[in-house]
C-alpha cells in the first residue's frame, strides 16, 4: 500500500514527478501514473488499483487539473473511499469546477 497516491494533470507531469521524488526521498511512498501502471494491463482498473490502495490521495491542483476529467473522477474515488484528500495547489488558480464541490 502507497502512502498517497498523487492526482495530476498530464500537463503537470513534470512538476508531478518532481513533487512524487522529494516525497519519496522523505520516505513517503507514493503511487503515481504512468510509473505504477503495470505493463499491459488496463489504464483504468489500475487507477481504480492504486487509489484503492492507497492509504490518501494528493491532488496537484492547476488549470489543467480543474479541466481533467480523470482527475475529476480520482479525487471522487478518493472521496468515495473516505480517504484523506491533500490539495496542493501549484499555481495561483483558484479552485473551480466539479473539483470545488469534492473538496468543498
């Protein structure tokens, strides 16, 4: 089990990944797309995996990620699940969209 899975726009990957290193090397084990995802296996069930089995969710909230339907849906998974969500925002935008009424 990871410690957090991390919710990203794929256009924050670079910044995702920054952010999933400095945790990892604070010993914070994370599950991070496409990294976790096993090789020939389904996108969707392995998201569906790795938020399950992750103890909390940390969403990077951008633009991009506001627009993101499958962040949309992995933070709803996270909520579903009753798993901590940790926002983290890296930019200024402020939060809008379907993503507002999850954290709300």
């Amino acid at each position: 089990m990871a410690d957090v899975f991390i919710s990203h726009a794929n256009e924050d990957a670079d910044v995702a990944k920054d952010i999933c290193a400095a945790l990892e090397a604070s010993g914070v084990t994370c599950w991070i797309a496409p990294r976790d995802i096993v090789a020939g296996a389904d996108y969707r069930s392995e998201i569906l995996r790795g938020v399950a089995e992750s103890a909390a969710l940390l969403l990077l909230y951008s633009p991009a990620a506001s627009r993101s339907e499958h962040v949309a849906r992995e933070v709803s998974l996270a909520d579903e699940g009753n798993k901590p969500i940790f926002p983290l925002r890296i930019d200024s935008h402020e939060l809008d969209g379907p993503l507002r009424y999850v954290l709300q």
